[in-house]
C-alpha cells in the first residue's frame, strides 16, 4: 500500500527541501499545498484521500467536525510539543495519532528583539521614507539603555528575551501567575509585585506567556490603559493574550507610542483587516518560529514520526 501525506500551509515552498523525505521512499507520495485554506469544507475535501498530514504550529485547528469527516486519516503530525487547536479526544475516537516535534526557543526571541528594535528607531518609517525619496530623518528613537523592560512571562523565551535586554543595560522586571523569586533570581530579574505594577512602570512590554484559560484575554482595556503613552506593547506569544479590538483602540487613540505584532486573532490576516492599516503598529505574518533550522527540525523530525508509525512505533506523541 502506497500512503499519502498532506503537508499544510508551506507558504515559502520549501517543506520538502529544507529536510530529507527520501527515507520514506515509494512508500509515501507526499503532497504540498502552499495556500491556506480558508474554510473547514474546504480543508475537508482537500485532505479527504490523505492518510497523513502534516500542520505546522497551530495554523490550522482540527476539531471534531473536521477529524471527522477525514475517515482515511491516521497520522496527524504537528510542529512543537504543544497544540491547542487540535482536539485529541476526537482524534483518538477516529482512530488518528496525533504526534509532535520540538521546536526551538531561539527564533522567537531574536524575532522579538528585531521588533522591539525596529520600533525604538522607527525602522519601517526611515526605510520607507528613504525609498520613497521622502524626508532625511523623521523619527527620534527610544533609548533602550536604562528604560524597564517589563516581561509577561518568564519561561524558556522569556528568559532568553530577558538577558538579551540585560546586555542592552535595561531594567528588566517580570510577572506571571506561578512566577518565583526563584525563577527571577536564576534570569538575575526584578519579580514584579502584580501585573498591574508590571504594565504601569515599564517603557516595553512584552508578551511571552503559553495561552490558557488564565491568559486569555490577559490583556484588555483596563490593562492597556495602565501603559504610559510613551509605552511599547510586543506580543509574539499568542494573538488571544491581549484584546484586539482594545489595541486597536489605544493605537488610533494615541495612547501608546506603538505595538509590534507576530500573531493575530484569524490568520492569515484578510485582505482587510484592520490590523493592516493600524497606525503605530509593526506587523509582521506570524514569523516567530519561521527559520530555516526551526524547519529543518520540524520537516525532519515529521519525517521520523511516519517512519516510526509506519513501523508500528509511534514517537513524540501528543494529547
């Protein structure tokens, strides 16, 4: 029997280069689709004769509904050890293994520093208007030296994130629900006293928490109103983190000095969504984990885990 797998949303093309699918040789046809699918019917009918499938991060959610109009599935492998959009109970009740990758905490910390930066000195604004053939200098950067860097979250980003913000000479202070003076003393980090006090005294605020039913929502417009107007949010954790339409609000109301978002509520972003004019606002498409050895890990470890189902061994499963 020839199996077939589905290989979702490889947007750069390059799935099946950036890792060695020949182990599986004329045992698995493998199939790539470089656009989303933008509605459940229309994933369904696409994967309908795959056996595997193969989704990165949390792009693409697998429901019930979905998982159970895909009879011929039974290798689901997800990118990172953690999924919140897949339903596992449905996936074991439809017969489907459902496994993982690691996946690299390096990426989205030198993303999260690329914007942080990119806001302080106003990087789209110059580039743009020395294109454009615009003015020479519009923008006066934000020092980071000596300014807090507040952290919503101290785990393995956060913590990276942190002691880059050390060697920049800030101040940097942390906060999250289970957060120990410990963990903080480790970093060589202020534990800040509640998040409230996190978001009132930091001059950049950034998002590294997992989303949970605690952090949804985390930040809305009561905690977005406590940031000073001369304030920076970044969030390249999880879009559900902070309100959107309550950062929308402070973006066009001025009540920051500026946003630098990874992640959003419906990705990818339609062509008209309000997050794409935003003013004060560095956007980029979800790029946190988007590297080449991020992928390599990912296309290759996906590999292994077919291999290993097709030898009756399962790896790295999940739920």
């Amino acid at each position: 029997m020839r199996y077939r797998c589905a290989v979702l949303d490889d947007y750069q093309g390059v799935a099946t280069t950036v890792a060695d699918w020949t182990p599986l040789g004329d045992r698995v046809e493998v199939v790539t689709f470089p656009d989303h699918f933008p509605t459940e019917g229309e994933l369904a009918a696409a994967l309908a004769d795959f056996d595997f499938v193969v989704t990165l991060r949390e792009r693409v959610p697998f429901p019930a509904s979905l998982l159970d109009r895909l009879p011929r599935l039974a290798l689901l492998v997800a990118s990172g050890l953690r999924n919140s959009v897949i339903d596992y109970a449905a996936a074991r009740a439809n017969g489907v293994t459902v496994c993982g990758t690691e996946s690299s905490p390096t990426p989205p910390v030198e993303l999260t520093w690329a914007l942080i930066l990119g806001l302080a000195r106003g990087l789209v604004q110059e580039n743009t208007a020395l294109r454009a053939g615009g003015p020479w200098q519009s923008t006066v950067g934000a020092d980071l030296r000596g300014r807090r860097l507040g952290l919503l979250g101290l785990g393995k980003i956060g913590g990276r994130v942190a002691r880059v913000g050390l060697a920049f000479g800030m101040k940097v202070t942390a906060w999250s629900q289970n957060l120990t003076e410990e963990r903080t003393d480790e970093i060589g980090v202020h534990l800040s006293p509640t998040k409230e006090d996190l978001l009132a005294t930091s001059d950049f605020v950034s998002v590294h928490l997992a989303l949970s039913d605690r952090t949804r929502a985390l930040l809305g417009p009561a905690e977005l109103s406590l940031l000073k107007p001369t304030a920076y949010l970044i969030n390249t954790s999880r879009a559900a983190i902070v309100d959107q339409e309550a950062l929308l609000t402070a973006l066009h109301e001025g009540r920051v000095a500026g946003a630098a978002v990874d992640v959003f509520d419906t990705e990818p972003l339609p062509a008209d969504h309000p997050m794409r004019t935003a003013p004060r606002l560095l956007a980029t498409p979800h790029l946190g984990y988007v590297s080449r050895a991020n992928y390599e890990r990912y296309y290759g470890q996906a590999i292994e885990n077919i291999e290993a189902y097709l030898a009756g061994t399962p790896v790295r499963l999940l739920g």
